[in-house]
C-alpha cells in the first residue's frame, strides 16, 4: 500500500444536515432505549461484521 498524504486530512462524515437529522433521531429515539433490546443490538453486530468484512475486502 502506497503512502497517501491525502487520508491525514479529516474529512466530516455527515453534513451538517445529515448531524441535524440525526439530532432529532436521537431524541425521538435514545440510545439507552436502542441498546436495550436484545434483537437492535444483534443487528448492530451484525452490520458491523459485514461493514468491517466489506472493508477488508477492498483492501485485497
């Protein structure tokens, strides 16, 4: 893998739209209330597995 100065950069992952509409999310629904349930945090480990999978994939 080549060095790329480029990806020192801190790039904003949400716009500040995107970070507002999250906002009213977490309101309407707080994370206490999401990690509660067994069944959302068997979803996050599972999105997490395959996110993570994907982006070791495109590195080969």
């Amino acid at each position: 893998m080549q060095y790329n100065p480029d990806f020192l950069n801190v790039r904003p992952i949400f716009t500040p739209q995107e970070h507002a509409h999250l906002a009213v999310l977490s309101q309407k629904l707080p994370l206490t209330i999401l990690l509660a349930s067994p069944r959302n945090m068997e979803e996050i480990g599972i999105d997490f597995v395959h996110i993570f999978a994907r982006q070791l994939q495109s590195l080969f």
